[in-house]
C-alpha cells in the first residue's frame, strides 16, 4: 500500500500542476474589453451623446458609425469625448 501511494502520489501533483496551467492561461482576444463608442456633437448641451455600438479599442481602424454619413467614434473620458476609439477589424 505504501508502494502505491509513493508510486500515486507524484502522478496527482503533477496533474494538478498541468491542469492549473492550462485553467490560468489567457487568450489574447479575452483580454479585450468592449468600450462604448460616443458621438462628439460640439454644439449641443450633451456633447458626447452615447451609441449602442462597441469597439474593442486596439488596432488600426477607426471605429466609425453610418448614418447620414460615416462618423468616428470616440471614447468618453471624463466630461469630454476627446479621443477617437480605435478597432481592430473594419467597420
């Protein structure tokens, strides 16, 4: 029985010690966030008045919304939307 357990052991820990390396490992695209995107609108009360789309705020493309026409999406900091939201596909 001692045989068994010295023998078992050894095999548990390093089952353990693989199956917690796989459960703590990340994947890049988890680690994206969704950021609201805000429409900048200089002459009205509201000047960042929000829209239902999100971006994930890396890459190289601007994160845009169509409408009348096609309008960059910023992202609200503060009281003020002064920065334009990037995303990492194309509209």
């Amino acid at each position: 029985m001692k045989k068994l357990r010295s023998a078992i052991l050894p095999l548990v820990i390093a089952t353990v010690g693989v199956g917690s390396a796989f459960a703590t490992t990340t994947n890049k695209n988890t680690n994206s966030v969704d950021i609201q995107g805000y429409l900048f609108r200089p002459n009205e009360v509201e000047q960042c008045q929000p829209v239902s789309k999100f971006c994930d705020n890396n890459g190289a493309f601007d994160c845009t919304v169509s409408g009348p026409g096609t309008e960059a999406l910023r992202i609200f900091n503060g009281t003020s939307c002064p920065n334009i939201l990037k995303h990492s596909v194309a509209n």
